[in-house]
C-alpha cells in the first residue's frame, strides 16, 4: 500500500489508511504536508481501519497544541490509535453509568443484584462490559480483542432475571445510539439481547504474561456507585505482561479541585432534591489516560449533552504533587473495611506524623487523586485471604507513573500483571506516592510498623 494518495494534485484528499505499525514520524510528515497544501481543507487525512466514514485525525485536530504535544511525547506512534478507541470508549460509559446512577438515585434500587460474595453489582455493570467489548470489537475486529473483565453473564441468564437483563439491553443500544457524539459508528439496527450477551460473555480472557489483553472494570466502586457517590470506569491494555496504556472514567470528580469537597459533603443530599446539571456542579466528571513510556498523563472533561467531541477534547496535562513530606501529604485509602486493614494505614499515617484528614473515597478515583496532586499517598493493605485482582489497579498504575509518581508494593516491587486477573506474589499491600522520595519514606515507616501489627 501507497504511504501517501495518488490524487494529491486535486487538492482533494482522499481519507488515508494506516495500521497500528505507522510510526509518529510518517504520521507528523504527512499531516505538516497536508496542512501546508491544503491550509484551507476540511477533510479527514486519516482513518481508522476497516471504516471509510469516522476520521481518526484531521488537519483541524492538528492545530490543536495538546495534541501536537501528545504525539511528539511519545517514542512512536504505537498504541495511539489504542489509546484514542479506548478514551472514547470510557466516555460513552460514563455517559451511560450518569444516566443509570441518576435514576437509581430517583427510583430506587430495584436494578442492583448481590453476587455471591454479597457484592453488588448493577444494570450498569454489564451494560458498560457488553458496550466496551462492543466498541473494542467493531475498532479492532472481535478476532483480534480479548478481554478481562469482572462481570460474566450467569445471573442474566437465570430465570428470574428476565426484567434486569432487558434494562441491559435498552441500557446499551441507548448508549450505542448516543456515541456518535464521539466518532463512534453506532450499531445499524439496535443489538438484540443474544448480542448483547455475547458482548458480555466475550469477556472471558484470564490474561497471562504473553500476548495482548484488555482489562476492564466496567463500575469499579460499585457501593459508591448506588449510594451517589465516588465510581470509576477502568480501561488498560495490557501487552507481555505490561500495562501499556490505561484510562479513568470518573463521572463524579470534578475537573476542578475546589468543588471536591463540597461535592462528596453534599451531592448525594442535593442530588435528592434536584436533578443538577453538570455545569451547575462546576465542571463535573473526567477521563484521566496515559500511554507508558510517554512520560506525560492527561485528563478531559467529561461532555454533557449532545456537545460536539474532538479528540482530544480540551484535554490538559496533569502531574502529581510536589509534596515529599509526609506530614504536609494527604494519603488516600478505601471506603470499604471488608477487604482493607484501616487500622494499620491509620496507625502508619500517625507514625510518620501525617496531619491532615485522609481522603477516603470508593474505586480507583484514589489514583486519580495522585496523579492530579490532590493526594499524595494511596496505602492499601488487604486483610488475610483477600486477593488483589487486576482490573482495580492496572489502569490507575499507568497514569500515576506516567504523572511522575511511583506505584509498588509494600517491597518496593513493580505490581505483576503478567499472572492471571490476581496480583499474585504482592509483598503486604500496595503503596502509590507522588515522587519516589515521598514512596521511600512511605515504605521505611511500613517495614517499622508492619511487625508491631494485627495484620
């Protein structure tokens, strides 16, 4: 195949196709030479494969300083096109857990369903794992996509469910139908229910240290989720047994700082007596992602409405705090006492003199906190018998390191993601800090701490 077209002297282009293999250098060369023939030309220059309708970049994405900044940060073009799918693939579950939360909020709690470890999970748990694997699939070919994901379609199936696995499949062609706002060719005729299945059941990778996996959770948080509260959507890619990219949906924290603790004091109250818009909240929702080896992490805020969707939609760069001393940090830990020892993470934040109030929030918006500077540490250390699984770490560990900060276990050890959907081999718990001399500190305080213990 031709690099470049064969009509470039109509100053007409032609929308181009390339493979996941086209390196940034081709791509940087033939936009500047489209944008400097062509300075007045509104057609795409690009296009995802097996498609000649959605553009994947355009001359008018070019002018666009942050994306000229993502490409040139990254070694080669590799996993772009990945990454791109993947934010907007998260996107459109954000929209749809928005629409699910709100009427659990309004009607009640009809549609949440406990698994066999008591957990809930809810319409939007499977809708948000059968649209994911959907949009994954028309992207990359169903051949070509294997993922893990939490979610299996055993109580769907039973008898006795036949209501809940309607509201899935309404719930997903709804959210199909709607995700053209983001470039996503929506299905021809709405998905029936053996489709919708399908998409859910497709889930059913257990990973491994070769080849290339997905790792999803399609509501990480679900308890913040049905109570109005902090929820994340979690996306990775996940190659030889490496996170190459990962990207946070989290509908519920704000893009700015201020409104944090007003929101998570009050919204759950004031959501009761109105339905809020998300510009009335200041900016509600983002969409955190980073690329491995990029060295730079980036957030977008979410869209509302029918609002027009550019990639990459007024995203900005974040960074994680300066702070390296423990007793100026603000350390994160989960809300949840079933599988988390909060007494030792209480009683090592008061040894090593940290003085203000944790941010104990649901999912892996604690991630999302250290890689934007609102918090500095994130210490989980889980009771006996629990086991870490990948899909709540593997997307937040990637944009943490990618913002400058350091995830490990408790040994100073890199999280394994190459065993199976557990971490297995974690040295006690899991530490994620700001800067490595932040982490260093963290970790001396444990080793100190971790005899005297329950644990």
């Amino acid at each position: 195949m031709s690099v470049f077209p064969s009509n470039l002297g109509t100053k007409t282009p032609q929308p181009f196709f390339f493979n996941n293999n086209f390196l940034k250098t081709h791509l940087k060369l033939f936009v500047s030479f489209h944008n400097r023939n062509y300075p007045k030309s509104r057609n795409p220059i690009l296009c995802l494969p097996n498609s000649n309708k959605k553009p994947l970049f355009s001359d008018e994405m070019e002018k666009n300083s942050n994306w000229v900044a993502a490409i040139e940060s990254a070694p080669d073009g590799k996993y772009d096109m990945e990454l791109e799918v993947a934010v907007k693939a998260v996107h459109v579950a954000c929209l749809l857990c928005q629409k699910v939360q709100e009427n659990l909020i309004f009607n009640g709690n009809e549609d949440v369903q406990a698994k066999d470890d008591n957990s809930p999970v809810t319409v939007a748990d499977w809708s948000v794992q059968a649209t994911v694997s959907w949009i994954l699939s028309q992207a990359f070919g169903a051949q070509n996509v294997s993922v893990v994901a939490e979610e299996d379609i055993e109580a769907l199936s039973k008898s006795n469910a036949i209501s809940l696995l309607s509201s899935v499949v309404k719930t997903v062609n709804d959210s199909l139908s709607a995700a053209s706002i983001f470039g996503i060719e929506p299905p021809v005729t709405a998905l029936e229910t053996t489709q919708v299945l399908e998409a859910i059941s497709r889930c059913n990778s257990t990973g491994g240290p070769t080849g290339r996996f997905w790792v999803l959770d399609p509501v990480d948080g679900t308890l913040g989720f049905v109570h109005g509260d902090q929820y994340a959507i979690a996306l990775a890619l996940v190659e030889n047994g490496e996170v190459v990219l990962g990207v946070l949906g989290c509908p519920n924290y704000p893009m700015n700082k201020e409104w944090l603790d007003y929101q998570n004091g009050y919204r759950r109250i004031l959501s009761r007596l109105t339905k809020s818009s998300s510009e009335s909240w200041g900016g509600k929702g983002c969409v955190l992602y980073a690329k491995k080896g990029s060295k730079k992490a980036w957030m977008q805020p979410l869209v509302s409405g029918d609002k027009g969707w550019v990639w990459p939609n007024s995203a900005r760069p974040i960074k994680v705090s300066a702070i390296d001393n423990p007793i100026l940090a603000t350390f994160c830990e989960p809300v949840e006492k079933a599988n988390s020892s909060h007494s030792f993470t209480q009683g090592l934040a008061h040894s090593v003199g940290l003085r203000n109030q944790p941010l104990r929030v649901y999912s892996m918006v604690k991630y999302a906190a250290i890689a934007r500077g609102d918090a500095e540490i994130f210490m989980k250390f889980a009771r006996a018998g629990y086991k870490e699984k990948i899909w709540d770490h593997a997307a937040g560990v990637v944009i943490i390191q990618e913002a400058g900060g350091v995830v490990t276990d408790a040994g100073g050890r890199p999280l394994d993601f190459s065993k199976g959907i557990y971490l297995q081999g974690l040295d006690r718990g899991i530490i994620a800090c700001a800067g490595s001399s932040l982490h260093e500190k963290i970790m001396r305080a444990v080793d100190a701490s971790w005899n005297s213990s329950s644990l």
